[in-house]
C-alpha cells in the first residue's frame, strides 16, 4: 500500500511522533488512522518504559501566577539534558503542568506521595458512607475502592485529566511529551500558593 506523504504529515500533526515512525505505523496498520495511532501509542509506551530508568537531574522551575495575582504555582521538571530543558516543547509542557496544577488543584504528584494516614481516614468515612446508605456487607469493600479510586484522580496530578484535553491524564500527556522529545521526564514537586488558604 502506498502511504501518501500529506497523510505521514496529518497523523505526525495528530500525535507529534517523528515522521519515519509515523510513515512506518501507516503501513503497519494499512493506511487507518485509528490503528495507526494505536500502533504509535503501543510502541511509545514501550520506549518510554525503556526510559524510565534513566537519571533526571537536569529541567526548569516553571512558575504561573494566575491573572489578578492571587493564586500562584511553581513546579519543578526535570530531564536528561540541558538541551532538551530549553526546547519549546518541553517548556510548554511545564507551563501546561503548572496552569493544571493552579487549575485543578491536586495535592500530591501521584498515589505513592500520599500520606497513610490520610488514605485510612478516607477509607474510613467511605466505609462509614457505605454503611449509611445500607450497603451489602459483600459489595462495601469494592465501594471503598472504587471511591479511593475517585479520590485518587481528584488529588494526584498524575491522575487527573488535563485541562486542557480532558480525554488525556496528565500521566498520557507525560508520556506522549517523553515519547516526542525521546528523554525521561519527571514531575518531582510543586507548591500551590492562594491567597487566604
């Protein structure tokens, strides 16, 4: 199958992977875009996980102060390298990580950061609702988790789903930006300021 070079550039456009890569998913996948992304998607991930090992000791501090100057953020994003820190990409994707945290409000980076403490109270007043509402004994456990797992999405940056495309987590946006700029990246901090709290 001929593969056109308008549709490598439609699909590279769609999902910012290199052209060869795209090219090579089109013909895998006959020419439909569905399978095509999927195939991109599938092969990222795999990149990615090789990736993920590596040191990151290099990045920005990105900073956002919400119009009106009573709510600020300041994340800090590392990488591999000084180069791929002061590329466009990567600096988008800080500032768009710092607007989500303003935005949406999580308070840790992801699940691991959360204090015992404050899952066991969790659970218990999801456990205490289960039982108010007249739950079967047999189903409150699955209750629980699945309200721990809507927790989770509420407060874990990682979990949560981007602003700016609610159809993407934050963890997918990481991904697809480690994917196309090809280092490890990582969310390691962040402080929410507003005023009055």
């Amino acid at each position: 199958m001929t593969i056109s070079a308008s549709d490598v550039k439609t699909l590279r456009e769609q999902t910012g992977a290199g052209m060869m890569d795209c090219k090579k998913a089109l013909v895998e996948s006959n020419g439909d875009f569905e399978k095509a992304i999927e195939y991109l998607r599938t092969k990222g991930l795999q990149k990615v996980e090789k990736k993920a090992g590596r040191q990151t000791e290099e990045g920005i501090i990105q900073s956002y102060i919400h119009p009106g100057s009573r709510l600020g953020v300041l994340v800090e994003i590392n990488c591999e390298t000084d180069f791929v820190a002061r590329t466009e990409d990567f600096q988008q994707f800080a500032k768009d990580i710092a607007m989500q945290i303003a935005a949406a409000k999580p308070i840790v980076v992801g699940r691991e950061n959360l204090d015992q403490r404050i899952l066991d109270k969790e659970k218990e007043i999801y456990r205490a609702q289960a039982i108010e509402q007249g739950k079967p004994e047999k189903i409150i456990d699955r209750f629980v988790d699945g309200k721990l797992e809507k927790y989770y999405q509420d407060v874990c940056l990682m979990e949560q789903s981007f602003v700016k495309d609610p159809n993407m987590t934050i963890k997918d946006l990481l991904t697809a930006t480690i994917s196309k700029l090809g280092e490890n990246i990582k969310i390691k901090r962040f402080i929410r300021y507003q005023l009055g709290e």
